[in-house]
C-alpha cells in the first residue's frame, strides 16, 4: 500500500485498469462500465486514508470531461428544445422528482445536503453534477467526502433499478405493442426508379419532396451524374438513396422499380467512401462544399459514427464523416483530396478549438451568480465548461476556428478523462465510505433506491402511457433522461432499433445540464 501512497500516477493508472476489468464483469443483466474505477479507488483508500490524488488531477479531468460532454452534446441539445419538447417535459418533471424525492427522504433520514446532493447525483448518473456539488461545498478549500459517499452508493443501485424499468418497458412491449412497435425502421438502399409519365420535377425537387438523394441519370443508354436543374422525363432511370419506404413512395408516384441497377457499372461514374477531414469544410452545411459545380459529384451518405444519414443539402458535416461521393472515374481523386480522406488528420484533437473552447469555459468559471434569498451560484470548473462546450458545440465553428472535435476523439477523451474523475472522488471517500456505510449504511441504501425509483417510475408511466411511445423510443427516452451508458448498451442489445439511439441522444445532453444545475442549487439554498 506504500507504494500506492508515494505514487499518485500508480494509483491512478492501477484504478484505471483494474477498475476498467471490473466495469466490464456482468453480474446478471449489470455491469458498472467506467465506475470500475471509482469503486477500486474507494477500496484503496478505505485500506489506507492517505492513498489520494493531487488536487490538480481533479479538476483537470473534471473539467475537460463537462467540455466533451457540452461540445457532443450542443448540436442535439438545440434541436431537442426546438422539436422534442414532450419527452424533455418528461425528463424535466422525472429530475425534479428525483431532486425532491432526495431532499424530502433525505433531510428525514438526517443526512446532510453534501450526502444528498451525492446520492441525488450518483442516482442520476450525473458525474458533472457530482464534481459542481463538491466544488460548492468546498468554496475554494478542501474537497469534503460526503457527496462522492452518497454518489457511491446511489449509482450502483440506480444501475440495477433502470435496468429493470427497460426488462419492464420491453416485457410490456412484448405483450401489448402499439402500432409504433410494430413499425420497422426502413434501412437505408439503393435502388433504380424508372419514370413512368412527366413528373414536372427536376432532380433537386424529386430529393426535395421526397427526402432522397438522386446521384446519376441515364436517358437513352448515357449514364451522368444526375445534376439538380435537371428536368425528368418519361423513361428516365434514376439512381436513387433513401429510406426503402422512402423508395416505395417514389415508385407509387413516379413509375416503377427497373431490374437494370446501372449504378453498379462503374466503368465511367463510380462512387467511393471519402473521409472528410479537410477541417475548413467541418461545421459547414453540405450544399456549401458545392461539390456538384466544382468536381460535377454528389454525395448521396454520410456515415456519423455507427449511423448511415441521407446526405441532405442542409446536413452539417463534422470531421471523420465519411462521405460516400459518386463522381466521374477522373474526378475521384479530385473530390479526395478536397475532402482530405485521412484517418491521420481526422484523429486529430483539433488543438485551437480546444484549447481556447477550455479556455472561454474556464474563465466563465470564475462568474458567481447572486440568487434570490442572498445565495451564490458558483459556476466553476464543472458547469462553467460545459455550458461553453454546449453553446460552442451547437456553433460548429467560429469563422476559421471549428469548436467541435472527430466523434472518436471526443469519445476518447470522455471516457477517460471520467475515468480519471472517477478515481480522484474515490481516493478521497474511501475512508468516509466505510464509517458511513457502518453507522448508516441502510438509511443510504433506502435514499439511493427511492430517488432511482421516482425518476424510473415517472418515465415509464409518461413514455408508454401518456406519450404512447412504442418500446424503442420510451427505452431511449428512459435511458436519455437517466445517462447511464449500462442501461443503454442493455437496452440497444435487447431491441437494436435505432430509435431507442435517437431517444438517448436527444435526452442526454439536455438532462445532464439539468441535473447539473439542480444540485448546484439544492446546495446553494439548503
């Protein structure tokens, strides 16, 4: 144990790995994921009080982890308040009984508000909240124990709780579905559409009403790029990408599907997945690349990570979306080289924005906020980023500087800086944890349970009953609102729809940013 008191970066690094191992051990339907460590650190100082981390870990990793959160989730945080208004009104009421479930059992209880603004933390899942709440308390001194106590022993249980809300929701599912879970996500195809008539539509017009993307035209045996002043004609063959219900509207209205799939002739028109990577096209719309006058191409996809999207003229690019370009066989390489197509330069951590992105939030940390009644709202190092990650992550760029970063770095980054979070709250608990769980262990056992159970009971009872939301989306909205990653992945494997992935996206940022400043305030005034 010396050696884990003398070395800092050997007791960071050991709780990373181990506790890693750990978040990835099942135990039935559970595991822990990223809380591995916190629960390994939390055992090593519990063995010895002065195994611990320098302050400086704390709040590095504690503020670059709200930042990535903030600049993820800025694009779908500004369009969950503008159009998905019901289940964000469902994660509001589901939080607020969570926030007041903790403050009414907890003050019977007797516990103090640092243990219950924890738990109300460690329920929600909300590790950005937690390092608020602890920042409040320590007003410029020492970090105290009790809010990572109470988080310590909620998140655990709220884990185990959600996760038998989604068995629930999918067993209900199961037994009386609605016309939503009878619907399938059509996927995305290719398929060749013969125009039957005069559709009095251009190229731009037929994607336009149709939400499609045309990518080439062959009118009497000639194969070109379908161009958007293009006017269609009877006997045209169109190569379209949409949605296969998308694809069958197209032929109801149109014409009929043709057995010919000329877009596999790549002899003259060809088509490519590129990389973009050029970080002076990131943040922009699609049309803006001009793509079409420039190198007489059309992008008909974009893959975002694990998601295929119809590449919309409007559709915001972000740096490692792979494009998939056709074009003429020669101007391919062209296309490449605009868009950069390396996996190097994509990974890239992008340094300007944040640097500076940290740096706006930092001095945003410094902002106190006069409450009604005479209290203060400290934003510090925890909430001051990752508002700024928010509103820069929803700008996308700045003239040259682009604020967001690749998908895969940012996720990176995420994950391991709540790692390191994660440790630095254990190694100051461990000790306090023990005493805690020895004189009060039930009491926090109870608190914990009743807080999960008020925000999973809400979100069952509004998704499924009020909201009439078919299982994939009541599952992502439930997940979404809750932010644990456990729940997600149990939920993504037992109905791989991809709008319970929806639902969670849309929920998550909003509900994060929501807990974080109700703790805040439950400490300010209590």
């Amino acid at each position: 144990m010396q050696w884990f008191v003398d070395s800092p970066l050997l007791t960071l690094f050991f709780c990373v790995g181990v506790g890693a191992l750990i978040g990835r051990i099942p135990f039935g339907p559970v595991s822990f994921g990223p809380a591995g460590a916190l629960f390994v650190a939390l055992a090593l100082s519990a063995i010895d009080e002065d195994v611990a981390l320098p302050q400086i870990v704390t709040n590095l990793s504690l503020c670059v982890f709200c930042y990535m959160v903030g600049i993820a989730a800025g694009p779908s945080f500004v369009r969950a308040l503008r159009t998905g208004w019901k289940p964000v009104l469902v994660s509001v009421v589901a939080i607020l009984a969570m926030a007041g479930t903790a403050l009414g059992l907890g003050k019977a209880l007797g516990f103090d508000i640092g243990t219950i603004a924890g738990a109300f933390s460690g329920a929600g899942t909300a590790t950005a909240a937690l390092g608020a709440v602890q920042q409040q308390l320590a007003d410029g001194g020492d970090i105290p124990p009790q809010p990572a106590i109470g988080y310590a022993v909620a998140y655990p249980i709220t884990v185990l709780l959600t996760i038998l809300a989604c068995a629930y929701l999918i067993g209900v599912g199961r037994r009386r579905p609605t016309a939503e879970d009878q619907e399938k996500v059509a996927p995305i195809v290719i398929r060749t559409l013969e125009i039957v008539g005069e559709p009095d539509l251009t190229v731009h017009g037929l994607g336009e009403r149709y939400d499609a993307v045309v990518s080439r035209l062959t009118r009497g045996g000639r194969t070109v790029i379908a161009h958007d002043s293009e006017q269609l004609s009877a006997g045209d063959l169109l190569t379209v990408t949409a949605r296969e219900d998308v694809v069958d509207g197209l032929v109801a209205d149109l014409g009929r599907e043709s057995g010919d799939e000329f877009w596999r002739d790549r002899s003259d028109i060809d088509f490519r997945r590129i990389i973009m990577s050029n970080r002076t096209h990131a943040g922009r719309q699609l049309h803006e690349l001009r793509l079409e006058e420039r190198f007489d191409a059309v992008v008909s996809r974009v893959r975002r990570g694990d998601v295929d999207l119809i590449a919309t003229p409007d559709l915001v690019l972000q740096t490692g979306d792979r494009l998939r370009v056709t074009a003429p066989r020669d101007r391919l390489r062209d296309v490449a080289d605009d868009l950069g197509d390396s996996e190097r330069t994509a990974g890239d951590i992008n340094p300007i924005g944040l640097g500076l992105g940290l740096t706006i939030g930092l001095m945003l940390a410094f902002v106190e906020i006069p409450m009604p009644g005479g209290g203060t709202l400290v934003l510090g190092t925890a909430t001051a980023p990752l508002i700024a990650g928010v509103v820069l992550g929803a700008l996308g760029r700045t003239g040259p500087i682009v604020w967001t970063l690749p998908g895969n770095v940012s996720n990176t980054l995420n994950q391991f800086t709540l790692m390191v979070f994660l440790v630095a709250v254990g190694t100051g608990a461990g000790s306090g944890l023990v005493d805690a769980l020895a004189d009060d262990g039930l009491q926090l056992v109870l608190l914990g349970v009743a807080i999960s159970a008020a925000h999973a009971l809400i979100c069952v009872f509004a998704l499924r009953s009020l909201l009439q939301y078919g299982t994939a989306r009541a599952l992502g909205g439930l997940t979404g609102s809750q932010l644990n990653p456990a729940p997600y992945a149990y939920a993504m494997g037992k109905v791989p729809d991809q709008r319970v992935a929806l639902g969670y996206a849309v929920l998550f940022p909003v509900s994060m940013i929501i807990k974080v400043f109700i703790a805040q305030l439950m400490v300010v005034y209590l």
